[in-house]
C-alpha cells in the first residue's frame, strides 16, 4: 500500500519544554503510515527553508517518507503554541502569525504533482489544507481521504466534499453517539463510503458501505501525548484496510491499537527540535 500525504504541515512548539515537533495531519498520516507498515510513504506540501525547517524536512527523511515534490520556500515556519493548563492539559495556545512561509505560499498542482499523485494507492488530505479545489482533478486518480477534524466541518462542505472521497474521518469533538451517528450517516448519504469519527476515550464510530461499527479504545501501555492519536488511528485504519481487502473490524483494531502505543513520546511522531521556530 502505499500512501501520501498532501497538504498543511507545521511545527507543534510545547512551551513547557521549550521544544517544537514536527507535524500537521497531512504530514503526520504520511509517517505514521509508513511506521505502520505502508509499503511507500509520500509527502506533498510546502515548508520553510529556515532552520526549524530543515529539521522538518530531515525528519521526514529519516521517516523515509518520499519529498519528490515538496516545496520548500524562503522564509519562517508556521507554529502552533501549545501550552499546560491548570490541571496538566494541554492546550492550544495561538501561533507565530501570518507570516510563515505555509500562510504565505499556494500549494498549486500541476500535471506532474498529478501524475506523481496517481502513483500513490491513497491520498490523504485534511480540510485545514484548503486544497478543496483541487481534489476534484484528484479523485479520478486516486483514493481520496480526507480529515476534518473536529472544526473543520458543516452540512455544507460535507455535501460538497462527501462525492469525491473514499475515506472521511472526523473527531467527536464532545460531540454524543447520537450526534456523530447522524452525522456519519449524513456524509455517508452524500457519497464517502467509508466514515469514520475517533472518539478519543470513547474509542471510535465507524460506518462503512452502510454497516456501523464500534471501535473500543486500546489501552496505551505509556501514555505520555495524546498529541496525534487521531493521526496515528487513521494511518495505520487506511494501511490495514487496504491490506486486508476492506476489512473493518481488523482495521479498527489495528488502528485503535496503533494509535495508543503513538501516546508514548512526545509530538505527533517525535523528532524534537530546540525552541520554538
């Protein structure tokens, strides 16, 4: 299987330690996929050609996650500034602005990053990768997952997204069983086959070609960062089902199990950099 990652990359800057990781969804279903036995791992997305990163970038290298076409423009790259809360949570504290290199730069697609992109079994995107324009050149070409995280998505960007995927996953985001099985029979009615709601906790709600199934969490034998759970679920959910020809219940499991031992290091898949970009 082999899979890639196209769109938002950033650095998760954890002010309590002083340190920043490497991450964005696109980027981190690329690496937990390729540790979760993909075949080949791509990335596809813009970073910055400052120190952070080039830190980034041999991070995805030493991942063995294939930067063919990755852009890489002049400037500072983008942080999100994550912060203790009062009882030991962490929590999103703002970035460094505008003015990085991922908020000022287009990722555009040409006939070659598509033909690139056709090579790849599934490609995985994510909502906050504004690349919605784009995905329909893609869908003739190749398996489209998308993530729209827990703020990423309405009625209306569903509707109009739903036709175009094959995978859609999405976090519960306190959201009740009742509201995420309504939901995922709402995407699933406008045309995803396979919809899929992490419920952190709570495990995971999954409605494929019509048939809904529930995932328990597995336990996490070190929990240290919830930080990329989600990710580590959903890379490791599309490398098992396309393993085992559609499999959900393997796949599930797999990727409920994936995803708690991804808890046992900091940063969505490690690699820390000192300071903050």
């Amino acid at each position: 299987m082999k899979l890639l990652g196209l769109g938002d990359s950033v650095m998760d800057a954890y002010r309590f330690q002083n340190r920043s990781y490497p991450g964005g969804n696109a980027v981190n279903v690329a690496v937990l996929a390729r540790r979760a036995g993909a075949q080949d791992a791509g990335y596809l997305g813009i970073l910055a050609d400052d120190a952070p990163g080039l830190h980034f970038q041999q991070a995805l290298a030493q991942e063995q996650v294939d930067l063919t076409r990755l852009r890489v423009g002049h400037g500072r790259t983008a942080c999100n500034y994550i912060v203790l809360d009062d009882d030991g949570d962490r929590q999103f504290a703002g970035n460094n602005g505008c003015d990085t290199v991922q908020n000022q730069m287009q990722l555009l697609l040409n006939r070659t990053d598509r033909d690139y992109i056709a090579g790849f079994d599934v490609t995985h995107t994510s909502i906050h990768s504004l690349l919605d324009d784009a995905l329909p050149a893609l869908a003739a070409k190749t398996n489209l997952s998308m993530d729209f995280s827990n703020d990423g998505f309405t009625h209306v960007n569903v509707a109009k997204l739903a036709p175009l995927l094959r995978f859609a996953f999405f976090s519960a985001g306190g959201r009740s069983r009742e509201q995420v099985a309504d939901f995922a029979a709402y995407a699933a009615e406008q045309g995803t086959p396979t919809v899929v709601f992490t419920r952190g906790s709570q495990g995971a709600y999954i409605l494929d070609r019509g048939t809904v199934y529930e995932q328990p969490a597995a336990y996490a034998p070190e929990l240290v960062d919830t930080l990329g759970a989600g990710d580590a679920f959903i890379a490791a959910f599309l490398v098992r089902y396309a393993d085992t020809g559609g499999d959900v219940v393997q796949s599930a499991q797999a990727a409920a199990q994936f995803a708690a031992q991804n808890c046992g290091h900091f940063g969505a898949f490690g690699h820390p950099y000192d300071g903050e970009p």
